[in-house]
C-alpha cells in the first residue's frame, strides 16, 4: 500500500509492528555463531532474557561470534543486554567478535560499554562507634532544627517588612487576596470547629459530671467546664483543627506553585514570593483562628449545657448562673491571647515546607506531612509554654 501524503507515511513508519528477538546458536568453522534477529527494544527483550541468560552460562567453546546483522532496531536496553552477553561470553574464556552493527548504531553501544566499564564507588561502610554515630545523628538534627529555624525567621521578617511596606504606603495593600484566604480559612472551616467543639464540650461535661457524682458536687462540672474550655481545649483543638486543614492546604498550594516553577517566574518579573503568596495567608490565619477560636469556647460551652441538663438535670439558667461565677474575662482572655501565636505558628510552618517542595509529587506529600506534624507539635508546646507562663504570673 502507498501513501499519498508525508503524514500518512510517518504514521505507517512509526505505527509497524515489532518483532519480537530472536537468538539462533550455528556452529561454524572453529568457532560458533550466535545469529540476533528482530527488534531488541526495552519493551521486548523480557521474552528473551531467560534465553540471553543461559546462554551466557554456556559452555560455547573457544570462539563466540555475535551477529547482529539480522537486528531490526535497538535501544540502550537491548544494546545493554547484548554487550552483558558478550561479557559472560568472555569470563567464561572464549574470544567474542561482535559483528554486523550498523553505523548508527555504533555510537550506542560504545556509550553503553562506557557505562559499563566505569568503576563504581565502593560502598560507604559507616565511620566510628555506635555512639559517635548516635553523636553524629543528634548533631545533623540540631543543625536541622537551626535551618527551620533560619526559614522560619526568614519569612516572619519578610512578612514584617512586606506590612510595614504596605503601611507607609509603598506597596498597595490586596486586600481581595486577604479576603479570600479568610473566607477559605475561616469561613468555611466555621462547621466542621463547630460540630467538633460542640462534641468535645459535651464529652468533658458527661465525664466530669459522672465523676464528680460519686462526691455529690455535681455542680462543679460548669467550672470545669468552662475554665478547661475557655483556657485549653477551645484554642488549642481550633489550631489543631486548622493546622491539618488549612496548613496543610498551604503547604499543598505553595508547594504545586513551586513544582510549577511559578514561584521562579515572581523572582523573574520583580515580586516578592514571600509578600504575594505568604503574606496574605498568614495575615488571614492571624485574623480569623481567634475568632475560631472563640466560636469553638461557644460551641464547646453549648454542648455542655445540653449535656449537664439531659444527663446531670442541671438546667441551662443553673449552668449560666454558675458559669460567671466560675470564670471571668480574663479565663476568656488566657485563651483568646494564644491565637495569633498559634496561627503565625502554623502560617510560617506551612509556608516554609511549601517552599522546600521539589519537582515530585512524592516531595509535596513528604512536606504537606511535615507541614502538619510539625505544626501540631508545636502548637501544643506553645500551649504549655503559656501554661507555665500563667502560672508564673498568677493568671
């Protein structure tokens, strides 16, 4: 069949059939004849390994001729595969001749014997005892935590001097990217903090209550309640919450802009990544988990209140009554004043793993992990850091 056109004719030429390979043993004088045929190509040389393999751990005699004459095409595996036969061939004593290659293939197969022939390092055995490696690892994961660190300082003081930009009028204020982030972050998270603050609040008043039930104080659940929800738990189960899904969303968001090579291409038309992509996010994170917060002290004291009455008998005016003799403004404020430091926390942890992403999809799921691993662990270290800072001050 002919083809009247250039385009129908490359796609005969490039869509014909392969032919699967072949290798035929003939004894000739002095010496035996090892015939290649077909196309010895990555995706076809599997039907013909085991054969290659045993041939190669044959006993052929003193003289081996390879003929590749009747090889249609070939690539880097198929090349590899014939000279790894060739070398067999030799390390049993016999002398190979490989023959019948043609000149545009002559350049791939001395680029695979170069790679072949090219010495490889030996193995690495470890230096020194167990506990100068054990130094060692601790040493590797200080230096580790001090380049977070370097990160971390980095992007707050890039994000400070960004503000102050904006605040003297230098730079324009985006306020629409803001925005948005808000409404991802804060808006859109209000019910998932919700449900899961209602449900804690709740648990904590059925347990406290069924404790407190066998001393007849019953009562005190409310202080407990509302001085754990105010203080602790509200706060720092919101930023929990945020940090698995709006960290994590940040980590993911940078990190695909990262792999994209958009970041690089702000560098290239003058932007600040620091002020276009992380400034707005960490700005929105600061603003709305207070808020989140607070909504979670309410949901969290609403569960409690239909807990102590279904369960406890204690009616809601009881609950409230007893409620602001327990707490004050200042139990609200010991837990709203953690916010903002928890959301900085999470916005710069989250960013700075965005950044160190690569170009694989592995890269980003190893960081959007860390992301939030790392924000978890520290949310909750500073949590106890304003604990003991309470408690020293008498708050």
């Amino acid at each position: 069949m002919v083809e009247s056109s250039d385009a129908a004719s490359r796609v005969v030429a490039d869509g014909r059939k392969t032919i699967a390979p072949a290798l035929v043993a003939d004894k000739a004088d002095g010496g035996v004849v090892l015939a290649l045929s077909g196309d010895w190509l990555a995706r076809t040389i599997g039907s013909i390994e085991k054969t290659v393999a045993e041939t190669g751990a044959a006993d052929l005699g003193r003289a081996v001729t390879l003929d590749c004459g009747g090889v249609g095409r070939i690539d880097t595996a198929g090349a590899f595969l014939v000279e790894q036969l060739s070398r067999h061939l030799g390390d049993r004593g016999a002398a190979v001749e490989v023959s019948g290659i043609s000149d545009k293939d002559n350049a791939l197969f001395d680029a695979v014997r170069s790679s072949m022939d090219r010495e490889r390092p030996a193995p690495s055995r470890p230096e020194g005892s167990a506990v100068t490696r054990a130094l060692a690892t601790v040493g590797a994961g200080v230096f580790a935590m001090r380049d977070e660190v370097v990160i971390g300082l980095n992007i707050i003081g890039a994000s400070i001097i960004g503000a102050s930009r904006r605040a003297t009028g230098k730079t324009r204020v985006r306020l629409p990217a803001i925005i948005t982030q808000m409404d991802r972050m804060g808006v859109r998270a209000v019910p998932i903090i919700a449900l899961m603050s209602f449900l804690i609040g709740a648990i904590i008043a059925q347990q406290g209550a069924f404790q407190l039930r066998n001393f007849g104080a019953e009562i005190f659940v409310v202080d407990l309640v509302g001085i754990l929800q105010l203080r602790e738990i509200g706060v720092l189960l919101t930023a929990i919450m945020i940090a698995g899904r709006s960290g994590s969303a940040i980590t993911a968001e940078i990190g695909s802009m990262k792999m994209r090579e958009e970041v690089d291409a702000l560098q290239v038309i003058g932007l600040n990544p620091i002020g276009v992509l992380v400034f707005p996010r960490l700005v929105a994170l600061t603003l709305v988990l207070p808020l989140l917060a607070f909504i979670a002290d309410i949901m969290g004291l609403a569960g409690a209140i239909t807990v102590t009455w279904l369960y406890s008998g204690i009616p809601p005016a009881a609950f409230l009554q007893r409620l602001r003799e327990a707490v004050d403004f200042g139990t609200i404020a010991a837990g709203l004043i953690k916010a903002p430091f928890m959301a900085i926390i999470i916005g710069v942890v989250a960013s700075a793993e965005g950044m160190k992403v690569g170009g694989s999809a592995e890269s980003l799921g190893l960081h959007v992990t860390a992301s939030v691993v790392k924000s978890i662990f520290l949310v909750i270290l500073v949590d106890g850091f304003f604990a003991i800072f309470y408690a020293s001050i008498n708050f």
